[in-house]
C-alpha cells in the first residue's frame, strides 16, 4: 500500500482511539495504551515529513492532520476527566480554544490562505513562530506526549486493584499526582499560547465576513 500522509493522520487517529480504549482495562493495558500513545505521537511527526519529503502537502491535507490533533486531544483529555484524573475545566478550554481557531482558519481557507508557505494564514513572524516552526510544532507535541503517557503510567503504577505501585506512601502518591497537574496545565498554557497568532490574524478573515454579511441586502431591500 502507497503511504500518504493523510492514510498516516487516519492511522495515527485510529492508533489514538485504541489506546484511550485500553486505559482502566488493567495495569498491564495501560501500559500498553502508553505505547500506542507514543506511536500515535511518532505517526504526527511521520504524516509530516511524508509531506514535505514528498512534496505531498495540500489545503486539505494540513486541514486533516489539524483534525487528527484535535480529535486525539479531546479523547485523551476527556477520558482523564472522566476518570477524575484531570479537571473538567482542561478538556473544555481544549474544545473551546480547536473550536476558535479552526472557525478562523475555515474563514482564512475560503479566502485562500491555508497551510504554510507564501498563502499561509499567518502573516506575522511571531505568528508564524509560535504556530509554524518545527520547534513550537515538535516541542507541543512532546508535551502532549509526555502529558498522555505520564498520565498513563500514573494510571497503571498507582490505581485500581492491580495497580502495580498500589502499596506506595500516600506522600508519593502526593508527589505523583502533583507532576501531573503541573504537567497538564503546562500544555494547556501552551496550547493557549499557540492559539494566540491564529486568534489575533484571523480575526480580520472574521470582520470581513461580517462586513459582507452588513453589506448584504436583503431580498426584500433588492426588490424596494
């Protein structure tokens, strides 16, 4: 079969489901969901490089890998939430903020700017660093990673009745939890970090629509 990078976002995808599916299944299948976790993360850097290597890159493709992102964001996050391990509050700021910026882009992308290169959406060095660079685009993923896969471990080595950790001192159990909620909130405040540029430039895609839209007569006005 002829890899594409939008066939590695669906597998990525699919690779991301199956791990969530595996948590609270037992220590060992958590430890195995750890695994897929970093798979999917690998399969994010791998759909890209596909790309570019190839020169496979499309509108369509960058929308895709952009949906990929979101949809293993959101499962994880709510999964955790669900399970208590993370606040409620950090899945929603996720929904809200992919929400946001992709009903900006979607404008940005009827207007005819799109992914990267000289009809990217962001226009602004600063823009184009926070959201574009490989740095920001590899050190976001790393957290991400680093954050679904301690939660994993955190999962199997200290909770449920096959914990493998299960007779540590409630001060390392302390210790453990603390790590994660500094971790989680670290890649939420970058995540809202990144969302920054896309907010600030595609704000305009936003006020020229709806100007179109003020300017627009009414059926009824064209026929006075």
């Amino acid at each position: 079969m002829r890899w594409t990078p939008n066939k590695v976002t669906l597998l990525r995808v699919a690779v991301g489901f199956g791990a969530v599916c595996l948590f609270g299944r037992g220590a060992w299948a958590n430890l195995t969901a750890v695994g897929l976790t970093v798979a999917a993360i690998a399969l994010d850097a791998l759909d890209g490089h596909i790309a570019r290597k190839k020169k496979m890159a499309t509108p369509v493709g960058a929308q895709l890998d952009i949906l990929g992102d979101r949809m293993i964001e959101n499962v994880y996050f709510t999964y955790f939430a669900v399970v208590g391990m993370v606040s409620l509050w950090l899945p929603v700021l996720f929904f809200a903020r992919g929400a946001a910026t992709d009903f900006l882009r979607g404008l940005a992308m009827k207007a005819g700017h799109s992914g990267w290169g000289a009809n990217a959406m962001l226009r602004t060095w600063w823009g184009q660093a926070l959201v574009a660079s490989r740095w920001s685009r590899g050190l976001y993923a790393a957290m991400k990673c680093l954050c679904f896969c301690y939660l994993g471990l955190e999962l199997a080595l200290t909770r449920g009745p096959v914990a493998l950790l299960g007779e540590l001192a409630a001060d390392a159990h302390a210790t453990i939890r603390v790590g994660a909620l500094v971790l989680t909130w670290m890649t939420a405040a970058f995540c809202l970090l990144r969302g920054l540029p896309v907010l600030a430039e595609g704000w305009k895609y936003f006020a020229s629509n709806a100007g179109l839209a003020r300017g627009a007569k009414s059926p009824a006005q064209e026929a006075a």
